[in-house]
C-alpha cells in the first residue's frame, strides 16, 4: 500500500476499539494523526499505543462530541497540531440496545448526538481544508444500517441515517473533490461489543458465551471481526490507490450480510 506521509487525519472515536485501530494504522503508514475521545486517560493512553508504531505525529483532544463546542474544540486542537486535513475518519458513537417499547427517548437522543450529529458538524468544520486538499471521508456506520434487529433498534436507526448522509456527502465530494465512504463493521471484538452481548444476554436469561455462539451461528460466519479488519479497508480508502471509489458502503463482517447491495 502506498504511503500516507504527508498527510493528515483526524479519528473521531480514536482512543479506543476499532477508531483506536484506525489512528493506529494511519500513523503507522506515516499519517500524522489527532484522535479524539470523551475520556481524558483513554486519549492519554491511546497516544501512548499510537505512538509505539507511529511513522507521524500524534496529537489528542478530550471532549463531547455530542456538543457543537466539544466538536468545535476537537477541530481547533487538530487545526492548532497541524493546520490542515487530509483524513477525516468518524468512528465516534456508541449506542445502547435494549427492548422496545421500554427503551427510553434518552436513549435514542444520544445515540443520534454521537454518532449522527457529531458525524455532520465534523464534516461540516473539516470540509473547507478537505476541498481544499481533495481529501477523504470515512464514516464507521454498522451492520445494522441493512439488517435491522428489534434489540437494537437505536444503533439500526442512527446508522441508518448516517449511511444516508454519507451518501449524500459523496454527491458534495464529486463538486468539491473530496471522497466520501463508508464502512460497517459486522460483530467485532472491541470492549463496546461485549457490552452488548451482556445486555442481550441479562435480557434473554443466557451467559455472555450463549449469546455469543448464537449470533456467530445465526450469521453464519467464521470468527468475529478484530479492529484491525475495519482498519485495513479504512487505510485502502484513504490511499490514492482507491480514489476511484466513491460513494460506496462497504461490510466487514465475515459475510454476515446476505443481501445484495
């Protein structure tokens, strides 16, 4: 794969699990790299792993990205560390499962301002040095977007809708010249996943390993996804190399999804 020296990235949600993977990858193919994420000791500690193989620098921001301010000073900070961007990675957005009708607004509110809402000012405060460097956009959707699941039904919705906007966004990078993508992990071996095993697991009377054997056998697939899956593909997306490809959602799920997209 050619190198990304040179360039720059910022990683929403890059202190941990698959947006961890992906910062860790883009430095290590020399891209100089800021992360952000909402806990100050995860960022301190991502750095500290990013840096171990990093072929670029490596900056981090602490905020809520669930805030115009916390999406304004995560930008600010990656401005201040190395002025443009090449890269913008959304990776931010953890939604919660549960059972609807029960399952609260809240819920729902968050798994929208995270994930959906962080995704559009991010892209909307990155875009200009984006245009201006024909860059590249990947958003981290999910499974969910194409296979809804009544146990997961925020996740479904919220990823839903930023597949459409990431399609809509591509139609704003044929104009600008900016490549728009986006990716959906399938089941995937991060921290975020065994909380949902154990939700689905307390719901339905069953151990964690149950669950877990089920939804492998249920899919119909080999193993579960790791980090570094997703972070392979996001690394291809951002290289010239893929520059012809546009627009497009792509699965990393061991072929989880039967369907035809």
């Amino acid at each position: 794969m050619a190198s990304l020296n040179g360039k720059t990235a910022f990683i929403s949600g890059g202190s941990r699990g698959i947006g961890l993977a992906i910062a860790s990858r883009l430095a290590r193919d020399g891209a100089d790299v800021t992360i952000s994420g909402s806990n100050p000791s995860h960022v301190e500690a991502a750095i500290a792993t990013i840096s171990q193989t990093a072929a670029g620098r490596v900056a981090g921001h602490a905020s809520d990205l669930r805030t115009l301010e916390g999406c304004q000073s995560a930008f600010d900070v990656h401005g201040n560390a190395f002025g443009s961007c090449d890269i913008f990675v959304h990776s931010a957005g953890a939604t919660k499962g549960g059972v609807f009708p029960d399952q609260a607004d809240a819920d729902f509110q968050d798994g929208f301002a995270l994930k959906f809402h962080a995704a559009v000012r991010l892209s909307r405060l990155f875009w200009p040095s984006l245009a201006d460097t024909n860059g590249n956009v990947v958003m981290i959707v999910g499974g969910a977007a194409r296979t809804p699941d009544p146990g997961f039904m925020v996740g479904g919705a919220v990823n839903a809708a930023l597949a459409n906007f990431s399609k809509a966004l591509a139609g704003q990078g044929l104009m600008d010249d900016v490549n728009v993508n986006w990716v959906s992990p399938g089941q995937t071996e991060t921290d975020r996943l065994q909380q949902l095993l154990a939700a689905r697991a307390e719901h339905e009377n069953k151990t964690i390993d149950e669950v877990r054997a089920e939804r492998m056998s249920g899919e119909g697939i080999r193993r579960l996804g790791k980090p570094k899956d997703t972070a392979a593909l996001v690394a291809f997306l951002c290289s010239d190399e893929a520059r012809h490809i546009h627009g497009t959602g792509i699965s990393v799920d061991g072929g989880a999804t039967k369907g035809c997209f």
